[in-house]
C-alpha cells in the first residue's frame, strides 16, 4: 500500500477543511501510516466473492405516510446558532460584489 | 437500612412503591454522593439537580394523588453527553459545540423520562465517542472510582464511572466499538450493547451511523433488563431502528442456564490478552459448567481483522457525519475568518481535539478517489466474513463468551503518544459492533483491586438469552465487593 506524504496530508485536509499547522501535519502523516499500515493485513484477505456490507442488518427502505407534521420552532433552532438574524443564519460573505 | 445511593434501581423502585421513601429522598441521596464524590471522579459533564428534584417532586406528586406510577418513577439515571436533551447542554465533550442546548429530546431521553427516570445529569465522553478512556475528552478525564489515577475506559467512561461508584444506579451510553462494554468491565459494572436497531438512535449524536447502538448501564444485570426495557421500544424517527417489540426482559432472569449451549471463540484469548483476564474467564466458563450450560471451544478466523476494518469503517462515517460541525448552525465560531472556508477551517481547528481530526483526516483519506476501493470497500467485504463467522457460530451456540476488555484499567497517561496502544482496548469488543450482535460486560473477578469484565455475545434480537445466561453468572458467582472504597 502506498504511504501517506506530506502534500497528501495537505490535500485531505483540504478535503477535511482543517487547518493544520506544519508539526500537526508531520505528526498526522506518521500516526496515520502507522495506521495504514494495520490496514495492509486486510489485504490478505480473499474477499473476490465476498459482497460488502454496508449495514448489520438487512434493512431495506423504510417509508412513512407522507402527511406533514410540525417542524421543530425555528426561533429554538437559531437560537444554537452562533450568529442569526431575522430567520436566517449569518456567515461570512461567499459571494464577492465585484 | 442500606443508604439509599447504595440500592439497585429495582430496590428503590419497590421502596419508592412501597411508600417507604419518596423519589425526593432518592434524588437528593444522589445529589448529596455526587456533590460528595464528582469534584475527585469528575464522571459528569453538567448536573442537573434542579431538573432531578423537580422531576422526583413531580412522581411524589403523582403517587400522593393515587395515580400510577411508570415502571423507573424516581429512579436516577445519568445520560452520556452526546444524548440530546432539550434545553440541557449538550457537548459531546467536544469544545466545538460550546454549551449548545438541543431543540429536542433523543429518543432515548424522552423514553427514560416517560419510564419516570430522575436526570441526575450528562457524563463525560471522550471526544464525540471516539476513544477508550475519556483521556480524549475536550473537557477533562474521568477517574476510575476503583483507583483514581486509572482511566474508567471510554468512550462512555463518565456513565460507567457515575454508576461504578454509586452517584446513580443507571446510567446510558452508545457502543461504537465497545464504548460501553469496555468502560463498564473497567468500572466493574454491567453494560450492554443490544443488537444494532434494537434502540433508536434519533437524537443520538452521530459518530459511525452503521454501527453506533444506545444501551444501559448499571450495577447488575437485573437493573440493566429494566433500562433496557424502556429503552427497547421501535421508533418512526430512526429508519435503523427495527419494527420489533421487545419481549420482558425482567421474565428473562429466570436463573437457569441449564442445556444452555456456549461457545468460547479462541481469538478471543490471544496474545494481547492478559493472562489474568483469561484466567477469570476461564473460571466464569468453569462456573457455568457447573450450573449445567455446556461449553465448547470454537472459533471466529476473522475477528483478528476487525480492529483493521473498524478503522476504516468507523473514521469514514465519522468524516461524513462531523461535516456539519463548521460553525454555522450550532456551537462555536472562530470569529477572525475573513471568508466562509477560512470559518470552516478555523472553526474545526478550534473546536475539534487531535483524536477527532486523526479520524476525520483517516476517514477521508479511506473515502478518497482512487483509494476508496483499496480501504473503504476493503473493510465492507472483510466484514461481511466477520459477521459470517458470527452465523455460523449460531448454528451451534446460543452465546458466545469472552473477555471484554485484554486488561483491566490502565493508568491515566499510560497509553498517550502510541497511536495503536489505545485502539487495541477495543479487539474483544469491535466484531461484535461489525455484526449488528448483542453483548454483555459484568464482573468476573479481581486483579490487585481492578475489576475484569466477562463478555456474553447474543445472537441479533436475543438480548433475553444473553441477559439470562449474564444473571445466572452474576447470582452464583456473588462478587464481592461491588461498590470501591474511595477513600481519600
């Protein structure tokens, strides 16, 4: 298996959207290999004809009657929020004006 | 009479019926022990003394007027922190989510209070369940109340802790890869994880969906059945959750494990696992030959691969569901981010300890083009065979017993720094979680003071078999003593 390189550890924390300053990212790529390196005995496996499973028990969709019901008050559910105007949650501008 | 922190849950519940004491009196005996004990064991996140008095003050006034009372009115509990409940802080020991109140009750939190359940207060995890010891908390760790420079186990340290030394006589937990059954052999206590769906997760925060399971916590099995009890109970809001009435678990306990038919997996017994630890079991196996069960070694080739697949399995989840911590809807903001991303990253970097991004960066990386098939599907194929191994057994066994936990309680600090150390705490427990079965941890014995925990592993649904076979062991077998001395 292949091991995990600095501008890898980059990359998914990119993905992760953490911030990781140059010795976190170090100390990550050497734990995370010694991790991965764990995962290298799966490959001995013979798993050709094996399917996966995803889930424990073979549950298939479950459905309700569509019929509505009351949401959870919306003043409650801002009121978690680190910043909350009117009904909206308030972020950092995304769109640029220019 | 005993003090009234000392009694089972089914004690008080005959003498709060029996008009003996009211739930007043139980609710504060527990305050008192935890006002007493928690500032050395530090097992609790928030007390809630104000929502337990007026919760057992509610029952006394029920019971006054002649109404009847549900089956736990007035008996305390303690809810792990990642349990939402409205109004109460919910922090999944996790600096991110600050002291955020949910908009709702968990299931799981609104079935033990409708059982008439006193919420005596949330116990510490560590980080969004993702460790054995609660040394990853965001918040502190818990002691053991058997020796208090040893971890309790973890993630659900702080509810093993709180019913180990008495602060309440139940407690919940959730059981990812052993989250309770490993805390509860460390504390010398009984915990259960039933059977995957068995318990709703709804309002359960998220760690790994596909193998995250509510179950009780207490000091004996009898105690358990009746958390479990109202527990059990199917429900619409979680899809999982199986449309299958629980049977009387309490019925179950009859006592008699006669032709009972155990299997005793060898992996389990492996290097790594203590010789002490395989002595007890061994002698908790003994015992059971005695009360007429029959055993027989068997085994489970692929249980040495499920720590492996659980740390591709688990992370992967846990990556997609602590996506939505990014500090927009609840809990903390960085608030120096000059554009949304920089809020997401900053945020997450403030808020989430080291084990969490660890997981979330391996769960990531497990889910990645052009590695997914390698890891992730890897992992799901591997645990088809483990959860195969599990079926065959059933063919044969109606349990399965093994040690909970390779060691007894290890010293705080002892493992940090060793990125494998802590996650091998996990090897008896993580298949079980992979196949969707039941297990039970309760004490089997002694080493130098620290209690040992003896797994019993039910087929899906038969938590009443396992629940038996647990009681019968617990009643013959008579450990004593149960309660640890915490002397200063």
């Amino acid at each position: 298996m292949p091991r995990l390189t600095l501008a890898e550890v980059e990359h998914v924390a990119l993905l992760s959207r953490l911030r990781l300053t140059e010795t976190e990212k170090q100390k990550l790529a050497d734990d995370l290999n010694v991790i991965l390196q764990q995962f290298d005995r799966l490959q001995a496996v013979d798993t050709r004809e094996v399917p996966p499973t995803a889930h424990a028990m073979t549950l298939t969709n479950v459905f309700r009657a569509d019929t509505a019901r009351p949401s959870l008050p919306r003043a409650e559910l801002l009121h978690g929020a680190p910043e909350a105007r009117d009904e909206f949650f308030v972020v950092p501008r995304v769109v640029d004006t220019e | 009479m005993a003090e009234l922190w000392e009694l089972s849950a089914a004690a008080l519940r005959a003498a709060i019926g029996r008009g003996e004491v009211s739930c007043h009196e139980v609710a504060q005996a527990h305050l008192d022990r935890c006002a007493a004990l928690d500032p050395r064991v530090r097992a609790f996140v928030t007390l809630t003394p104000g929502t337990a008095l007026a919760q057992a003050d509610h029952w006394d006034a029920a019971r006054a007027r002649g109404e009847a009372l549900p089956p736990l009115a007035g008996i305390p509990i303690a809810l792990k922190d990642n349990f939402c409940t409205r109004g109460i802080r919910t922090t999944c020991s996790s600096k991110i989510l600050g002291d955020w109140q949910p908009p709702y009750d968990a299931t799981a939190t609104r079935l033990v209070r409708e059982a008439g359940c006193v919420l005596l207060g949330k116990t510490n995890l560590d980080e969004f369940a993702m460790g054995s010891s609660t040394e990853n908390s965001g918040l502190f760790t818990t002691r053991n109340p058997w020796d208090l420079d040893r971890v309790p186990g973890g993630s659900s340290g702080g509810s093993a802790a709180a019913v180990a030394a008495c602060m309440s006589p139940l407690a919940t937990g959730s059981d990812t890869g052993g989250s309770i059954r490993q805390p509860a052999a460390l504390c010398g206590v009984v915990g259960m994880k039933p059977t995957y769906g068995r318990v709703s997760r709804y309002g359960l925060v998220a760690f790994a969906s596909s193998l995250d399971q509510i179950g009780p916590f207490a000091r004996s099995v009898e105690d358990a059945a009746l958390l479990l009890q109202a527990l059990a109970v199917p429900d619409p809001l979680d899809s999982t959750s199986l449309p299958v009435e629980a049977p009387d678990y309490r019925a179950a306990l009859t006592g008699d494990v006669r032709g009972l038919r155990i299997g005793v997996p060898r992996e389990y017994f492996a290097e790594g696992v203590h010789e002490t630890v395989r002595t007890a079991v061994r002698r908790a196996l003994d015992l059971f030959c005695d009360l007429g069960a029959t055993v027989e070694e068997t085994s489970t080739p692929h249980a040495e691969y499920g720590l492996a697949c659980y740390y591709i399995i688990a992370p992967a989840e846990a990556s997609s569901n602590l996506a939505r911590y990014d500090g927009v809807r609840y809990g903390i903001r960085a608030d120096n981010a000059r554009d949304v991303i920089g809020m997401f990253e900053e945020t997450r970097d403030l808020g989430f300890g080291d084990e969490v991004k660890h997981r979330i960066m391996l769960g990531t990386y497990a889910l990645s083009a052009g590695y997914y098939d390698a890891y992730y599907d890897k992992a799901l194929r591997v645990r088809t065979l483990v959860k195969q191994d599990f079926e065959r057994c059933w063919e044969r066994y109606d349990v399965l017993v093994a040690p909970t936990s390779p060691e007894v309680a290890f010293r705080i600090g002892e493992k940090a720094g060793d990125p494998l150390a802590m996650k091998l705490s996990d090897i008896c427990t993580i298949p079980v979680n992979m196949a969707g079965n039941c297990a039970i941890s309760l004490p089997c014995g002694f080493q130098d003071g620290l209690p040992i925990g003896l797994q019993i592993i039910g087929k899906s649904l038969d938590e009443a078999t396992v629940l038996r076979a647990a009681h019968a062991y617990e009643q013959a077998a008579n450990w004593q003593p149960r309660v640890p001395s915490l002397s200063p």
